[in-house]
C-alpha cells in the first residue's frame, strides 16, 4: 500500500513536429535519472543535464541562440545521431553512465514520419526514407547503441506487429505506446493481446475523463504493462498529474524538464 512518486522524465533534446527546420526528425530526447534516490535527486539530475546540453551545443554549434522547442528541450540545427551523441556526451560530461545514473529516452513520435500512400517512413530533414522493416532496426539500433529505458512510438500508430517485435527484443526497456494506445482501454486491450506494448502512455485529457483514465490505467496495471502519466504535447502547469502518476502507480511522470 505504499505509494511512491514517479521517476521523472523530461524533454532535453526536441525536434520533428515540436520545433523548427534544422532540427532533427526525432521528436523528443529525453532524461531520466534512473539512479536517483529521491525525487529531489532526481528533478536536479534532469536540471543538470539539461544544463550541460546547452554547453555542449554552444561548442559545437557556437550560432547556437539557445532556441527551444515547445517543451522545453534544446532544438539545435543537427540530424538525428548528432542529436544522440550531444546528449550522451553530456551525461559523461558530468559524470554519470548512461542505464546508471542516467538514461535517455526517445519519442519517435513515428507516425509523423509514416506515409500511408507509399507505405514507407519519411525523414525529410534528414534525407533518407526506412521501410517498416528498416524502420524497425533504425529503432532498435537507438535503443541498443544508447541503452535506452523508454522508447516510445517508435513505428506507426497502426503497426501492432511491429511494436510485438520491439517488445519482444527489448524487454528491459519501456516499449511505449501513446499514438498506439491513445489512453483507450478497448485499444490497449489489443495491444495488450498482440504484445504490442510493456508501457503505455496515460494522458487524462486524451482519455477524456478521470473515470475513463483509470479504467485505462486498471487495465494496464493487471496486465503488467507499466504506465506513464504525462502531459500532453507542450508545456504544462498541470500540477495535478503529479498526483494521477503517484495514484496510478506511474513508474514515470513525462513532464517538461525545466517546468
């Protein structure tokens, strides 16, 4: 009966639809500080890091003007593996070992770049497409290279197959759905039946109701999929999701990371 606060996890690196051209195709990088032993360490871990980014952007991009995409995270002029290395270079700047102290995160945010005319996943910015099976392994490498705990949307909002695959490969990270599962419990219920998932995204106000988001998140909880209460897309004063995550049993809280 003891209830404890979800790890917090925040945006440090932003791109795709959340900021400007020049930023990666990637839409979110984020920060966790997985090692932390209280909430406190952990909000100041995230800070640090954040922190830690802009110097290393300013290093390596000296035009850099400090601009930011609608969450909070650093949106400099880079593809997506600059984008990568920038943030893990700032956790060894500061110390820590990525899946220790720290560990990143990803929103693909995957149905962004999926064209369902052509079949294929589009990467403008960078310039190169992926076909489901190459989208796949563009994932997979992510996760493997970055020792990633959470990786979210990282196909389609459609590809139930495709996200069983992931799963099965990466039961140590947090395979999430939030385009896939939408916080419905009828979708996460097939989901949940495909394999499709072991975390899913809980946004009340996607759910439409408290009552609708709880069933959701019961759901979830007896089928030992993990959740994660989160803001939606932009920045949020919504105090009171701290509270859904602890009462959830949120094993994180997607929050922007210098709110």
């Amino acid at each position: 009966n003891e209830y404890r606060f979800p790890i917090p996890i925040g945006n440090i690196l932003g791109g795709g639809a959340h900021a400007g051209p020049g930023t990666p195709d990637i839409q979110e990088i984020l920060i966790s500080a997985t090692g932390a032993k209280t909430i406190k360490d952990a909000i100041e871990t995230n800070f640090k890091v954040h922190k830690e980014l802009r110097n290393v952007i300013e290093k390596v991009d000296p035009s850099f003007t400090n601009g930011r995409g609608d969450e909070g995270g650093w949106a400099p002029k880079c593809d997506n593996e600059k984008a990568l290395e920038l943030c893990a270079k700032s956790c060894e700047n500061l110390g820590y070992t990525l899946g220790k102290e720290v560990s990143l995160g990803v929103d693909f945010a995957s149905s962004t770049q999926w064209d369902e005319k052509k079949q294929i996943y589009i990467y403008g910015r960078a310039g190169f497409e992926n076909t489901p099976e190459e989208q796949i392994e563009f994932a997979a490498n992510i996760i493997e290279k970055y020792k990633l705990i959470y990786a979210e949307d990282a196909v389609h909002e459609e590809a139930f197959d495709d996200m069983s695959e992931l799963t099965s490969k990466f039961p140590k990270t947090m395979i999430t759905g939030d385009d896939l599962t939408v916080t419905n419990k009828v979708i996460l219920k097939k989901a949940i039946e495909n394999k499709s998932c072991n975390a899913a995204i809980l946004k009340v106000n996607q759910a439409g109701s408290l009552y609708d988001a709880l069933e959701f998140a019961k759901t979830a909880r007896s089928n030992d999929i993990k959740l994660i209460t989160s803001h939606c897309s932009g920045e949020s004063i919504d105090s009171q999701i701290s509270h859904i995550g602890i009462g959830t049993g949120s094993k994180m809280l997607k929050v922007g990371v210098v709110g």
